[in-house]
C-alpha cells in the first residue's frame, strides 16, 4: 500500500510525498507446491516449501511439516527459501500443517491444502534437476503398476528448440539425455501414456540449460 502525507504552507503551497509499505498478517509466507503441481494418487510426490518475507525477500526458516498418518519432518530452507519434502503415496489430495520460525524470532503457521489430479491413470515425470548441467536423469512413473503397459506405450518428447521423441521401454525406467548445443536455454518435456479405455495422459517439466551457442 502506499503512505502518502501532504504539507500546506501559509501561502497555500502544498508539498506532497508518497512511501510504499508492505503489509502482511504473517512476518514469514510460505507456499507449498507440488512437484506436478498437483499431488498425483498413488504415487510418492515430491513437494517444493517456499518461504520468504513479506517483501518477497527469501527465507531460510527451520520447519517442521506435519503429514497425516506420517511421522513429523524437521526440514530447513535453503538461502533461496526452498526445501523439498516428500509426501508418501495416497488417493487423494493432503493437507499439510508447516511451522516456519527463523533467527530473529519471527514465527508462523499455515495450512497448506494440496489437491490432487483426478482419474485413476496418471503419469508422473521426475529430473534429477531444473538445471542441466551436462547431462539429465529422467524418471516416469506410472500410478497403476499393476496394469499392463506396453513397451512403447509411453514416450517422452523434448519440444524445443528442435522436436526429439525418446522411448522409455518400461514405466520407473530411468533414461538420460546429454546435454548439446541444441538444448540451450528453457526445453520443454513431456511424458505421454495410453491408459485405460485409449485415454490419454500426460505430464510435463521445464528444464533450463545455462550452455551458451558459440
């Protein structure tokens, strides 16, 4: 919000000055977002804890995350304010309770709801990194092992800058790509799976590469 004052003097000429201020009910925020941006069923999910001031300034905090039917994890943020916890298998969504409280005494607590995809058949598509450095790990996993998949039912396509298509011969399979010249800056990837009844479903990750073009 902005504070602004205004002076009058005598003669009737008035000064004016304005101050932008932050305001928040709470000294520390904190977002959780699942790695797919939704919990997906019936798989192991990875959930990104961000905290940071109310001036966007990022947080380290001590946090202690409570999950229902899990014990309780004492986790820290690192300097950009982010700690990766897991969240263990379920059919639906979950709701988080996260304690933050840094050095200097500042204290909160938050509720985080997490909902989750809808529909039994889900992909989830995990790397090892947001940045690649020379090389990647990708990692798919399929939420209904037990249903059969056929070896080239399920692929992963690299979308930029130049269409690639890659195989994965079997779901929680682990493929790498090395990194080149034609993979610099943000690459888009996504994971495709005919489930049931042909339906099907997908899921994608953004990974940048710092490699620059000679």
């Amino acid at each position: 919000m902005l504070i602004e004052a205004t002076v009058k003097d005598h003669a009737g000429h008035s000064e004016s000055r304005g101050e932008p201020i932050t305001v928040s009910d709470s000294p520390i925020l904190i977002t959780a977002v699942p790695e797919g941006g939704a919990i997906v069923p019936n798989l192991e999910n990875q959930v990104f804890i961000l905290t940071s001031y109310p001036d966007g300034t990022p947080a380290q905090t001590d946090l202690r995350v409570h999950i229902p039917n899990s014990p309780d994890m004492n986790v820290r943020t690192d300097k950009g304010g982010v700690v990766c916890v897991p969240v263990g298998a379920r059919p639906v969504g979950v709701t988080l309770q996260i304690e933050a409280s840094d050095r200097e005494g500042n204290h909160t607590t938050k509720s985080a709801v997490l909902q989750a995809r809808t529909g039994l058949d889900q992909i989830l598509l995990r790397t090892s990194a947001v940045c690649i450095a020379r090389a990647s790990a990708f990692t798919c996993r399929y939420s209904r092992p037990s249903a059969r998949v056929a070896p080239t039912s399920m692929l992963l396509r690299m979308v930029k800058p130049l269409p690639r298509t890659m195989w994965i011969l079997w779901a929680a399979r682990r493929i790498s790509t090395s990194r080149d010249a034609g993979m610099a800056g943000t690459v888009e990837f996504n994971a495709y799976l005919f489930g049931a009844n042909a339906i099907p479903v997908a899921d994608h990750r953004l990974v940048s590469s710092s490699l620059r073009m000679s």
